[in-house]
C-alpha cells in the first residue's frame, strides 16, 4: 500500500542568477514497508526531493501526498507536527541536540510527543539496545564517534514509530565499516519494527544493501528497480 | 527538558554567558547596595527628624502654622486630653517666638522655644544630643539650651551669656540675658544654626502669655505610622485646634523615602537598559551559532513555540543567574555593613549641613529587592524576544542543508 505518492514535482531554486532546476517533475510512489534508496551524482537533487516530501520545502509544482495528507498545503506549524507524529529525518551530520546525552536526545522527542517518563525510558533503552550501543546512554554527542552519533540519529528517527524516515546521506560522513554498520541496523529496524526507510546516498556499497533504488539525474528520475 | 535544554545551553560558551553573568551581578550589586545605602540613611534621616525634631505629630491653634501670630494661643488643659488618648505615650507643650539671639560679637535671627524641660525629655531625645553643659540644670536662673552651630557663629561658650529679643504678645520689643547651659549638636546643621530652648516659664514671663497656653502641643505615639489617622482626631476632640503629622510638619521628611526609591528604580532601570543590549547581542550570536540545530529541531517535530521558549527560558536563566548573584553579593554586603555602618566622615561637614548622619547603617527593603529580582527576569524576557524571533524566522531546509 502507498504511504508516499509523489506527482510531477518541480522545484526551482532562484537564488543564484541563473535558475537551478533542481527538480523537472519527479513521480514516485513509496510503499509501506519499503527500504529505498535515492541514488544520484552530487547536485541531481536528492536532497530537494527529501525534503519536499519532509515538508522542509514547498515544490514550485506537483503534489507529495502522504496517507492523503498534502504535506505542501499545510501551515508551517502543521508541518512541524505532520513531521512530528509521521516523520523521522537523519542528516549528514548535526543530528543531535548537543547538549543532551544520547539517551536524552532519543527521549526528547517522545516527551515532544507528551510520552509519561517512565514510558520514554522503555522506548529510549529499547532503542539504544536495537542501534547496539546501550552503554552509551549518557554520553553526550561531543563525545560518541561519527557512526555512534549516527545511530543514536537513528534511534531517535525511530523513537516515536514515525511512518516513514527520511535519511539525506546518513553514511557520507561515516568510513566505511561505520556506513556498513549504520545500514545494517537500519534494515533490522526496517523489518522489525516495520518502518519505511527513503535514504539518499552516492555510496555504491550502500546502495547494495537497498531493496529498491531510484536514480536520479539532472532532477529527473532515470531508472528505478527493485530488488 | 526545555529546561535542561536551556540551562546547559548557557554554558556552550561558558566565557560569553559568564561576562553576562558578571555584568549582571555587578550591576545588581550596585543597584542593590546603592539602593539599601540611600534607604538606609533616608530612614536614618527621617528617625533623627522626629525623634529630636518634630515628634509625631504637633498640635495648634488653627491658622497658627502658616501665620505663626503669638497671639494664636492653645488654651491651657488641652494637653490633658491629647495626653488621655490612648494611642498617644507623652506629650509636651511649647511656647516658641521667633527672635534674635546676640553675643557679645554678633547677632542671629533665631526661633526661641519655651520648652518643660522634664516633659520634653519624654517626647524628644534633643536632651541626648547636649554635648556640652548639661540640659538645664538650675531652676533658679534663667537658662538657655543652645545648637552648637549657633554658639560657634556666635562665638559664645557653655556658660556664657546670650541676649535674646523678640516681641511681647502687644508687638512691645523685648528681651532678657540667658546663661548658656548646654550646647546641642544633632545631625541637622540647620536646625542647630536656628534654635534656642529656654524654660517655658522664664518666655511666658517675658512675652506676657498667661499661664497654661501655649503654641504648641509636640505628641509622641505608641507608632508613627499612626500619626496619619490619629491627627483628624484631634481634630474633633480639640477646639479650634490642627492637628500635624510628621509628614507635613517637615514635608522633605515625607519626600525623603518617596525620593530614594524612585532614585533607586531609575537606577537599576538605567542599568539594566544598558546590560540589555549586551543580552540581546550574545542571544544572537547564540542562536546565529546555532542556525544548523534549531533548523534541525523544526526538521524533527519541535514546534516553533517551543523553541522560542527555549531562547527566551536560555535568556531569563541567564540574566536571573546574573541577578541572584548581584542581589546576594549586595545583600551579603548589606548585612555586613548593617551593622557597623559606613562612615563617610570625610564629606560629613557637607552631609550634616543637609541633615544626615555621617555614619550610614544601609537597610534593605524587602519590596525593593523582590521589585528588583523582577526587573532583571522582566528584561531577561524583553532582551529574548528579538533573539527569539530570529531563530522562528529560520527556514528548516536552508538551515539544515550541508554546503
Ligand atoms: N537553496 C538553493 N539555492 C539555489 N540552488 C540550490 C539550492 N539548494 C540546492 N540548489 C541546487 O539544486 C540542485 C540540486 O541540489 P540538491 O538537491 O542539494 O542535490 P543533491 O542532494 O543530489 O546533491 C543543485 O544544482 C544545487 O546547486
Ligand atoms: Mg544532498
């Protein structure tokens, strides 16, 4: 069932001088369950396109539809909540709340979510087991290594059972054993606890580990195959 | 967690928040001390100025006050029933005329009071201030009590003699030689530049007032506050009679306490006007610094409401830091000097022209400092609101997106 549909997207940056079409009308459509990679050279507009479906930013044209929710025609504030209670998002890099331990970090957006304390700690252990690094709970970011910091972003994408996530290049920052590790976990989250997961990547060890990979090139999809 | 949240982020840059913190304790140290010092000796100022001066409240003949005709005499036996009321503890009665008061070398205008020696004792503590001779000692000669500014200006000694003239209750020029028996000096220059205490007795004989009136009831309550209320009272009971509270005997009194609060709010308001825009400034610069995060928390869920919240919480924390640390530091030091006071003998020739005591004991005021506690968390509260609105102003993708 789709969770995702997407329809002609457009998106035009005008900042520069020159117009940047970062987008030249996109259609995809996610399922639940679904574990796919964006693939593309740098510029190709992976990360226009995750974050217009997050509701970051508003396409010029087209549609993201999500459980018939369209997430461009809400207000900023109803956007923030949609993101709340539906989306995870990982980035690079600046995932986490510096100044909160790992274990907080994750805890953080369950009482966003108005989750009671002892509540918040089952999830937020439960969590730190399933990314592995449970002794790490109150260890601030500052002090976790890059692939830690990552699955502690994980973790928290995870934390509320959002229904899909949205991850812009988790790994370009990681070596590889890191990026493999970070992969690995998030397939095991994507089957256990049954959570959609659209990443992006340029890595070709990564896109091996995706089910589905979509290309895109010059803000275009150019193929698309599942595995 | 908002809380912990804001709080931890004041010390990501620990050497930034604490100039903030220190130039909020110095200056809430500041405003508090210089607060508690002027209470101190405007309360002192006014203690002085009814307790040897005016007393609570003074009783006259109506219209005597603004006229001060010799002629507007309270009848005798009024002093009984002020003395009846329950809530007054002693009273006395004056005869007071004004005149001049001559040496052998100069001579002064001057305001002559006939004073009951012993009863004045219950009322006033001007006998605590002779600091030469002695109040009155001989019944059988005719005695003067003078200010120690008066006897220098007029070169004369305890002992010495002093002619003083004035008019009788016809308008007849008149006058007698008194010896000097004591010299005053109280913490009112001006006040011991301008008066004579004699026995009322020795002025009534020489102004030709009968026996028993006088121009003057001086009243000393259980309160002082309760002057207010117990004046109109007397009012009614007395005929023809008005009835005046400290306040309005000496009205600069009564400004006094007005004066040094409102000094010590433009102070503080001064103050924290200026530290403000130190706030604001480091608030920007925080959430400047922290564009890529805040973009970050709007990408995961956390509304804009929290956020700013959590700009205006990391700004109050702050500047309430600042301030507890200034009002203690100030307090601490209040408490320290309460007691042995501050000494500004130095300048006290200046200080005691104007009526002060040379020695201060501050003194805090609980109103005052609350006021101030919140004042500071007040503008920690304007001072976010710009900061705050900048980070709301953050677009989530520009902020998260890597360059
Ligand atoms: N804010 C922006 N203003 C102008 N051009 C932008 C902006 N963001 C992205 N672009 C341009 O849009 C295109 C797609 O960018 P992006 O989505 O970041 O691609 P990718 O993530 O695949 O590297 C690029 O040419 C990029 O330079
Ligand atoms: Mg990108």
């Amino acid at each position: 069932m789709a969770i995702i549909t997407i329809k002609d997207l457009q998106k035009t940056y005008n900042s520069s001088q020159v117009p940047v079409h970062a987008l030249n009308g996109v259609d995809l459509t996610i399922d639940e369950g679904e574990f796919t990679a964006i693939v593309g050279p740098s510029g190709s507009g992976k990360t226009t396109l995750l974050n217009i479906i997050g509701g970051l930013d508003d396409p010029n044209d087209g549609q993201v539809i999500i459980n018939d929710t369209e997430i461009n025609h809400l207000s900023r504030a109803e956007k923030i909540d949609f993101r709340l209670h539906h989306i995870g998002f990982i980035f690079q890099a600046y995932n986490l709340i510096p100044v909160l331990t790992a274990r907080e970090n994750i805890e953080f957006i369950l009482e966003l979510h108005g989750i009671p304390k002892s509540k918040r700690r089952l999830r937020s252990n439960e969590l730190l087991e399933a990314v592995g690094i449970p002794e790490k709970a109150d260890i601030r970011p500052r002090q976790l290594s890059g692939g830690q910091q990552q699955r502690i972003a994980v973790a928290r994408a995870l934390a509320s059972s959002p229904r899909f996530i949205l991850a812009d290049e988790p790994t370009a920052n990681l070596d590889s054993a890191s990026a493999d590790n970070l992969l690995t976990i998030m397939e095991e989250l994507n089957k256990k606890e049954k959570t959609t997961f659209i990443f992006s990547t340029h890595d070709a060890r990564v896109v091996k580990k995706a089910r589905r990979v979509v290309t895109l090139e010059d803000g275009k999809i150019k193929s698309d195959s599942k595995k | 967690m908002l809380l912990k949240i804001a709080w931890r982020n004041i010390w990501r840059s620990p050497v930034r928040s604490w100039i903030i913190i220190a130039a909020l304790t110095a200056g809430m140290f500041a405003g508090i001390f210089s607060s508690t010092f002027m209470n101190g000796w405007m309360k002192q100022r006014l203690r002085d100025g009814v307790e040897t001066e005016t007393g609570h409240l003074q009783i006259f003949r109506n219209n005597y006050q603004n006229s001060r005709k010799l002629s507007l005499l309270l009848p005798p036996g009024e002093i009984t029933k002020v003395s009846a009321h329950p809530m007054v503890q002693s009273a006395t009665e004056r005869i007071i005329v004004q005149g001049m008061a001559a040496s052998a070398e100069t001579a002064r205008g001057i305001r002559i009071l006939g004073v009951e020696p012993e009863m004045e004792k219950n009322v006033l503590n001007l006998h605590e201030k002779v600091r030469e001779g002695s109040w009155f000692d001989s019944p059988y000669s005719k005695e003067a009590v003078i200010g120690e500014k008066l006897a220098r200006q007029l070169k004369i000694d305890v002992r010495s003699r002093i002619i003083l003239r004035f008019q009788d209750l016809d308008g007849t020029l008149t006058g007698g030689a008194f010896r000097v028996a004591g010299i005053f000096r109280t913490s009112n220059t001006a006040f011991d530049g301008t008066h004579v205490l004699v026995r009322r007795s020795d002025l009534a004989e020489l102004t030709s007032i009968p026996s028993g009136k006088s121009h003057a009831i001086v009243v000393k309550l259980q309160n002082a506050e309760d002057a207010m209320h117990v004046a109109p009272q007397f009012e009614e009971t007395l005929e023809d009679a008005d009835a005046v509270p400290w306040k309005e005997l000496s009205p600069e009194l009564g400004y006094i306490t007005e004066l040094s609060n409102t000094y010590m709010y433009i102070f503080v308001v001064i103050i924290l006007m200026a530290l403000a825009f130190g706030i604001v400034n480091t608030m920007l610069m925080a959430v400047l610094e922290r564009t890529r995060e805040i973009g970050m928390l709007m990408s995961v869920g956390m509304a804009r409401s929290r956020i700013f919240i959590m700009i205006v919480l990391e700004t109050v924390m702050l500047c309430t830091t600042g301030g507890l640390l200034g009002i203690g530091a100030g307090l601490f030091t209040v408490w320290r000097l309460s007691s042995t006071g501050i000494d500004l003998s130095i300048w006290a020739t200046g200080l005691t022209e104007m009526g002060f005591d040379p020695i201060v004991y501050p003194e805090w005021d609980a109103v005052l400092v609350l006021n101030i506690a919140g004042m500071v968390i007040l503008s920690g509260i304007l001072a976010s609101l710009y900061p705050a609105w900048k980070a709301l102003k953050l677009n989530p993708s520009e902020a998260v997106r890597v360059i």
